[in-house]
C-alpha cells in the first residue's frame, strides 16, 4: 500500500470531519454567544450556567453510552445517523424562544455530538486498510475540529452587531446546514459506500475475534495490556484536557482580565486558533509515521515551557500572547490528536468506540467539575499558581504518554514501533525533559 492511496480514503475523512466541525462548533457557538441568549431570553446567571453545564454533561453522557448504542444499531447504522439527532437539536437552538427551549436544544446537540466523535474515529480506523493510513486519517480529523473552532468564532465575531438574538441563531442555522449536509455526504456520497464496502463487516469481525465486550478485553484478555494501555491514555487525557479545556472556555476571559480589549482579545483568539490549525495539518502527514514520537516529545517541553512563561508574564499581553501562542504549538502536537491515535491503535475494533467514549465522557465530567473554579484560578492574583500547577500537570501526563508508547513498542502495536532509531531520539528527549 503506497503513501499516495491515502487519497482514496479522503471521503470517509470528509464524512467524519464534518462530525468533527459539528462537535466542536456546538462548544463554542453557544459559549460565544451565551451573554447574546441572556438578553434575548431574559435569562438569569443560574440558567446561563445550567446551559452551559447541561451541554458539557450531554457531551460526556453521549460518549459514555457509545459503546451500549453501537451495540444496539451498530458501528455504521450509529455512524450514518445520529447526526439527525444533534440537526434535530441545533434545529431547537436556533428557534428557541425560551429557555426550556434552548436548554432541551443543548442537550439533544451535546449528546449526539458526545456519541459521534468516538463513532467517527472508530469508523475511520476500521475501514482504513492499515495502521499507517488509520493514523493519518484519525490525526486528520483533528483538522476538522480546529475548523470548526475557527468557523463559530468567526461567525460569532462577524455577527456581534447584530441586535436581538440574530448572531446566535444564524451561528445555530449554520451548524443545522452542515448537520444536513453530513447526514447527506454519509449516507448518500458514493465514494463513501465504496470505502464502507470494501471494508471487514463489523459483526462478523467482532464475532471472529470474540471481544464483544469492554470488560473481557480489559480484564481476561492477556496478550496485550489493555488495561495498561487504558489508565496511561486515561490520564494523559484528563491531564491535557484540562489544560485544555481551561484555554478554551477562559483565554478570552484571561486576556481581558490581563487589561487587553474584548475586540483584542477575541482577535487573538482567532489568530491563536489559526496556529492550532497549521500545526493539526502537519501534525497529520507525520501522525502515521516515524516521526510522531518525537513530535510529541517535542510538544510536552514546548507545552511546559510556555506555561512557565505564562506564569511570569504578569500582565504583559505581548507575553501572554507569545506563550499562548507556544503552548497552542505544543499542544497540537502531544494532545487530542495523539489520544486519538493511541486509542484506535491500541484496543480491539470491536471496542474501540466504546473505549474512546468512555475516556472522553470522563474527561468532560472533570472539566465541568474543575470549570466550576477556574474563572478563579486565571485572574492575574493567581496566574503564577495555577500555570506552574498546570505545568506539573503537562509533565505528569507526559510521562504517562512516554508510558504508553513504551508499552506500544514492547507489544508491537502502532505504526512507529519497530524504528529503533526514533525510539532512542525519543529516550533522549524524555531524559532532558
């Protein structure tokens, strides 16, 4: 199989890119045009936070049930159509005239959009034809999320003029046509079925491989460490996910509490966004092969790095400008897109939507648990604390991805294992990190 045949799988990216675009851009809409729905709706504080958590819970409760929903409809029935469920729900979003209105809407849009992102990357990865291409397309759908960070930013910032509660229901339309446009490119695009098609069937490949559950997989199957694999992509997720989602809820607010402008500080947001997604489209043409490892190495240091520096940035916004810009580079490169990889790398394709849901619905409970404080944590008076925290965090979790990734190479499972020459470039940045 030649690098150029990746191309043929181009489609099916399309297809769970779009998933992506959705997932990411029903995050920040709403958290972009929140204050928008307050006044339109003459909401109070507590049901702007009920809002706001119940999308977050939404998220975590439809990932935590992928597996169970897959098992009921199947990997490519669950795949085709549950973004029917997320149109259905941005649908009530956009006309929402009150707040039991907006709040049902939020949680039929978080919970399909919670199920699909484990969906998309498992129906990537087993109809990809090995684990070079299953890499790259997997790597590549963080591409699409960084998109769809970018597209509801803009569209909340081109649109904040408007009076009345327009930016936020053109921001919700927008995310309902590209719901219709995914469920149509699914289910009907041709080159789609093809690749679905040519692909090993689900049931008989469950069936043939006697993994039909989680639990047997993690606990009686002994010829890897699943296990193993599971806590350490467990806890580099949480640890980077916090880190994470604190930036993409609070940077802004960081920014204005460090005396920048909100126009500035929302520009910067773009700009930063921009960095992220240069850095998600390199990161996918090396996802595959031997360079990954180092790539991620590199993006710990940088991460840790930029958060020391964040730490004694005070209130010099060039200099909270400069890190941030640093840590979005570090991230891209050792975060989402790695998890990602080493889950559908690492476990059986009977469970790997199972698996992948249930790490990232525990990573969302704890960050709407720990968002509860962090408005606190980012004003100038603590900023010191909690970026050295945060860096302790980072290197904690690196080690538990340095962990993984030794644990990959001992029982020869990825893409990069067998490089000898990688694997001692790799020792020798964890021994300087």
């Amino acid at each position: 199989m030649t690098t150029s045949s990746i191309k043929n799988y181009k489609p099916l990216l399309y297809a769970a890119g779009f998933g992506s675009v959705l997932g990411s851009g029903i995050i920040v809409s709403l958290a972009s045009t929140i204050t928008v729905w307050q006044s339109a709706l003459v909401l109070n504080d507590a049901q702007v936070g009920t809002i706001s958590g119940a999308l977050t819970f939404a998220i975590a409760l439809g990932s935590l049930l992928t597996g169970q929903i897959t098992k009921i409809f199947g990997l490519r029935k669950t795949f085709d159509w549950m973004n029917v469920v997320f149109l259905a729900g941005a649908a009530l979003c956009m006309a929402a005239s009150s707040y039991w209105m907006l709040l049902a809407g939020a949680i039929l849009a978080g919970f399909a959009s919670g199920c699909d992102l484990p969906v998309s990357l498992t129906m990537l990865s087993h109809d990809a034809p090995n684990e070079k291409i299953s890499a790259e397309l997997v790597s590549g759908s963080q591409v699409y999320w960084t998109i769809g960070i970018l597209l509801s930013t803009l569209i909340a910032f081109v649109t904040s003029g408007l009076g009345g509660a327009w930016s936020a229901r053109i921001a919700m339309g927008v995310l309902c046509l590209i719901a219709l446009v995914t469920i149509y490119y699914r289910t009907k695009n041709k080159a789609v079925q093809k690749i679905h098609a040519n692909a090993p069937d689900e049931t008989s490949t469950a069936s043939n491989t006697k993994q039909a559950s989680v639990f047997q997989v993690l606990f009686k199957d002994h010829s890897k460490p699943y296990l193993a694999f599971l806590i350490c992509i467990l806890f580099f997720y949480c640890g980077w996910n916090l880190l994470a989602n604190t930036f993409g809820q609070f940077q802004t607010f960081m920014l204005v509490k460090a005396n920048a402008s909100q126009t500035l500080a929302t520009g910067c947001g773009v700009v930063l966004t921009l960095v992220c997604l240069v850095i998600a489209q390199l990161f996918s043409k090396i996802a595959g092969g031997k360079y990954r490892n180092i790539a991620f190495g590199i993006g710990i240091i940088v991460m840790i790095a930029a958060l020391v520096g964040l730490a004694n940035s005070g209130t010099s916004i060039l200099l909270i400008v400069l890190c941030l810009a640093f840590q979005n580079v570090g991230s891209t490169l050792a975060g989402e897109a790695m998890y990602k990889v080493w889950t559908q790398e690492s476990f059986p394709s009977s469970v790997r939507s199972g698996i992948q849901g249930f790490i990232n619905g525990t990573s969302r409970l704890l960050c709407a648990a720990f968002a509860v404080i962090t408005p606190t944590l980012v004003l100038p008076e603590n900023i010191y604390m909690t970026m050295m925290g945060f860096a302790g965090l980072i290197a904690a979790a690196g080690v538990a991805g340095f962990i993984q990734i030794r644990l990959q190479k001992k029982h020869n499972v990825g893409t990069t294992t067998n490089n000898a020459a990688d694997l001692a470039d790799l020792e020798q940045i964890a021994e300087i990190h």
